[in-house]
C-alpha cells in the first residue's frame, strides 16, 4: 500500500508536469506579440498546433484562446461555436476573470461572424459580467473592445440609444487602458447615433470634441476627418460658407484625398454633390454624382441626379431618374427586408440556442452532481482503507514488536539456561540429578520456543526482520541508556553479552564476519555493533564515555579493516549489507 501510494504521487505530479517547455515559450511568445504583431503570433501558435494534443487540458485551452484570438485580429475563420463552448465552460470553472473575460468575448465573435446577433451579444454581455474592474490587473484592453462591437452590432441593429450605451463605455474603459486614440474615437463615433436621431447640437458637440482631442493628442488627419455630419447639417440649413470651410479643411487635411481631390471614401461625392447643388453649381454636381453612381451608391445618385435635371427642368431624364429613382428604393426595400429576414433567422437561432444552452446547463448540473458523488464516495473509500491500513499497520508492527521481544528474550534465556547447567554440572556431579533434569528440561523447552519464534522471525520480510531486531528488549535497553541522564547508567558485560546473543540469532551474517572471523579491539567492536544497530555517534560515545571525534576514528578503522575503506562515513551502509 505504501509503494502504491507513492507511485499514484509520482504520476500526479509527472502528469500536472507534462507540458513541453518549447510549447508554453512559444504561447508565452505568441501572446506578448498579439496585440502588434497578430500575424507573427499567429505563426507561433501554427508551429505548437501539432505538439497541443500531448500538453496538459490548462495548456490546450490557453492554446485554443490565442488562435481564436489571433484569428479574429486577422480576420481569419474563427472554430465552431460548439468547440470553442468547451473552452469557456473550462475557464468558467478553472479561469481567472480576465480569462472568463477573453473566452466569452470571443465565443461572442464567433456568433457575429455568424450573423447571430442576439447571441453574440449575449456573450459580450456575460463577458463584461465576468470582468473584475475593482482589480488592478483587470483587462481593460479587451473589455473597451468588447464595448466597441456592441457597438457595432446596435448600429446594424438601428438601436442608437443602445449604441450610445455602449460607446460611452467603450471610451471610459479605453482610457482605463491608456488608450487616448480609441478614447477619442469612442467620442467621435458618438456622432453618428445623435446624427441618426437628428440631435443637432450634440453632434456639433462631439465634433467639436472629438476634433480638439485629435488635435492635443497628435492626431492632426484625424481630427479632420470628423467633419462629415457638420457639413451635411450646414448644406442642409443652406450655410454654405460654413460647410465650405469644413469641406476645405477635410478635403486638405485629413489625408484621403488626393492630389486632384479624389476621395478615398466614394459616399464623400454625395456630400459635394449636395454642395454643388446648393451654389447652384448644377454641372459640377452632376458629376460628383455620376461618380456616386460608379461607386455603388445606386440610389443616392439617382437622386441626387434627379434633383439636378428636376432643377433644369429636362423632362426626359426626370422620367428616366425617377423611375432608376424607385428602382433603387425598391432594390434597398428588398434589402431591408432580407435584412429583416435574417434578424427574424437570427431571433429563431437565438431562441433555439437558449434552449440547447438550458439542456446543456441542466447536463452540466447533473454531471457535476455526479462528480461530486463520485468525489465524496472516493474520499470515504480512501478514508475506509487508510483507516483500515493504519490499523493493520499498528497491529502489524505490534506484532513484529512483540515477536522481536518475546524471540530475543527466549534466545536469551536458553542461553542463560545452557550456561547456569554448565555451572550445576561442574559443581553437583551426580549429588543433585533433580535439579539438572529440572534445567535439562527447561533448556528443552526454551529451545522448542526459540524453534517457534525463529519460524516467525524467518516469515518476516528483511524490513520487518530489522525492525524486530531494533525493538527486541536488550536494544531498546541500550537506547534508555543511551539518553543523558543526571545519573548515567553505562551497559555492563552481560548487557554486552545479550547483545552478542541476539545478533548471532537475528543478524548471523553480521554474527559471523565481524565477531567471530575479525579480530576487532573491544572499542571497535562495541562501536561496529551499535552503528550495526544504528546508533548516532553521539549515542555510541555516550555509551562508551569516550568523545564522539574517538567514535568517527574507530568507525574510519574499522571501516578499513573490515572493507577496506578510507572513510567512516560508509560504514553503516557496508554493515547493513552484512
């Protein structure tokens, strides 16, 4: 039971162990590089792809969490959501807050690419519930990101009340992370919702703001490119001097435009196409709209162009613009519809998710019921059979105690027996036959009892057999006197003799090679017999009244003579071999 202990140990340990070292540098490494080189730690976590499987489940998942992650920085096909659902039921139970954080947040953008909107957000918002912002290692880098793609999904959604929500506190936690340039994003996207809502002053407000703030913290284009929902508020309150300067400012300033002002962002041409009009510049609006018209936006240009040939009243592109005019109504109809479509799709999926997600909850349950039951019943059969080994242990030694006892006093006593018949014989004659039938007697019985004590000694294994002998009566006597007293008591010669006796009966070989064959001084073999049963140095001087340096000198000579060693330091263990 001992050794099957220590080998359950052993594997415990060798198995919590197991993680290559190689793999946990190259996820250390891939994780200090994903936020500035996403790529790079992409390539890292490919090259420990085929080592995962052999690496502990703590390994597995933290490697599951980087690829995803890397992944939706590259935008690059993020796992399954069933797959990826592991990976979060095991940090909900093992994770540290920012890991639950992480693993929701991207479980959350799994279901946005997936079109699932309820369900992502959903996720975003159990991710932002498991954030620990009270504490000083709280990840606020991935919890303003998580805000961030609310915000996106409540755009999509046309919540802009919500988009609002959460864009506000995507700029508190940027600048809970240091992050001044998504701060001042956070303000200046606040535009677009208040534009939406038709919230003039605080659209001026955030522009204004979020300008400014570009401006101080070094961000010149950006601060010029803010303008847009100003410049159409000023068109269409005709203060065309007002939406000309901004115009001027976006189109010199923010770097997207280039040498001949052409626009990187295509819609830009509706703005100026609007602007034209309002000058009554009706040629260059015209063609800020065929270009509006070459980059897609189907029906802004139709509008737009319908309003230019409405105003030069030309009869037969008004009837063509008008009807291209609700064809593309019609065409952005059809799309909102399909839209609506997939939100509906979208609706059902999350409602059907809900149910698998309370099937799934109610299995976990059950299942940690049943690992809960399987845990207790463990630890109460552990605690049956340690408790019945300690028992069995206790009376165990017990046992070899008292056999040790009971066969080194018998041994004794038969030899105290033989000696004191020698005695009678001589001193008696034939005068007293009684009296040595009496001992002859006694002799013979003692020598069936040692004969029945030997028999157990022999079924003892070499350990047991050695703990007997340490605990036979003569032994334990030497380590009484052995402790300091007030009034010393040093072993006499027949407490030596006892000794002699029970090792030429319990430790033959050591009877025979080094009492009998060597002839040691008195010293020397006092000291070999006690180191033999593991007495300290400090103990043997004690109980020969000598120094304990005396003692290391003797064992270092004893040493050489018996085995040709130079130290005393492995007499012990050349003894014990004996």
């Amino acid at each position: 039971m001992k050794h099957l202990y220590i080998i359950l140990i052993t594997t415990l340990l060798l198995s919590a162990c197991a993680d290559d070292r190689r793999v946990v540098s190259l996820l250390d490494h891939a994780e200090t590089l994903m936020d500035s080189l996403p790529d790079s730690a992409h390539t890292l976590l490919m090259e420990a792809d085929s080592l995962i499987p052999r690496q502990s489940e703590q390994t597995c998942m933290r490697h599951a969490v980087l690829m995803a992650e890397a992944n939706n920085k590259l935008y690059l096909p993020l796992p399954p959501d069933t797959i990826f659902q592991e990976v979060v039921d095991y940090y909900d139970h093992h994770g540290t807050p920012n890991q639950q954080l992480k693993a929701h947040y991207l479980l959350g953008c799994i279901y946005r690419d997936r079109g699932e909107v309820p369900m992502a957000l959903q996720c975003y918002e159990d991710a932002v519930e498991k954030a620990d912002t009270l504490s000083a290692d709280c990840d606020y880098n991935t919890l303003f990101r998580i805000y961030g793609q609310m915000a996106e999904l409540f755009r999509a959604q046309y919540l802009p009340e919500e988009e609002l929500k959460a864009l506000r506190k995507y700029s508190y936690y940027a600048s809970k992370a240091n992050d001044m340039f998504s701060y001042i994003k956070g303000i200046e996207l606040m535009v677009v919702p208040y534009f939406a809502m038709r919230d003039t002053i605080q659209v001026f407000h955030y522009t204004t703001q979020s300008a400014q703030l570009y401006k101080k913290y070094g961000y010149p284009q950006e601060a010029a490119n803010v303008y847009h929902e100003m410049i159409d508020i000023y068109i269409g309150t005709s203060q065309y001097e007002k939406a000309k300067e901004l115009m001027h400012i976006c189109e010199t300033e923010s770097g997207l435009f280039d040498s001949i002002g052409t626009p990187t962002n295509k819609h830009y041409y509706y703005l100026r196409g609007l602007y034209y009009e309002g000058v009554n510049c009706p040629d260059s609006a015209e063609i800020s709209y065929r270009h509006l018209l070459e980059a897609g936006y189907k029906y802004d240009a139709y509008k737009g162009l319908l309003s230019i040939f409405t105003t030069k009243k030309n009869t037969d592109s008004i009837v063509k613009y008008s009807f291209l005019c609700e064809e593309g109504l019609e065409t952005i109809l059809s799309e909102n519809q399909m839209e609506a479509t997939i939100k509906f799709s979208s609706m059902y999926n999350y409602t059907r998710h809900q149910k698998i997600a309370e099937a799934k909850k109610k299995e976990a349950e059950n299942e940690r019921r049943a690992k809960w039951e399987i845990c207790i019943i463990s630890l109460l059969l552990i605690g049956f059979v340690t408790s019945n080994y300690i028992k069995y242990r206790k009376k165990k030694n017990a046992q070899i105690r008292q056999i040790g006892i009971d066969y080194t006093n018998a041994v004794v006593k038969f030899s105290q027996a033989k000696e004191e018949l020698l005695v009678l014989q001589d001193s008696y004659n034939d005068l007293k036959e009684n009296v040595l039938v009496i001992k002859q007697q006694e002799i013979e019985q003692l020598n069936i009892l040692i004969q029945e004590y030997h028999k157990k000694y022999d079924a003892l294994e070499s350990g047991e057999k050695e703990q007997a002998l340490r605990e036979s009566e003569i032994v334990q006597t030497f380590k009484d006197m052995a402790r300091p007293k007030l009034h010393p008591v040093l072993p006499c010669e027949n407490d030596w003799g006892k000794l002699t006796i029970i090792l030429q009966q319990c430790a033959p070989l050591f009877y025979q090679k080094v009492i009998r064959e060597h002839h040691l001084s008195g010293q020397e073999l006092q000291t070999t017999i006690l180191t033999r049963l593991h007495f300290s140095p400090g103990e043997i001087a004690y109980l020969l009244n000598t120094s304990p340096q005396r003692i290391t000198n003797v064992k270092k000579r004893v040493n050489q003579k018996l085995y040709g060693a130079e130290s005393a330091a492995t007499l012990s263990k050349n003894l014990e071999k004996e």
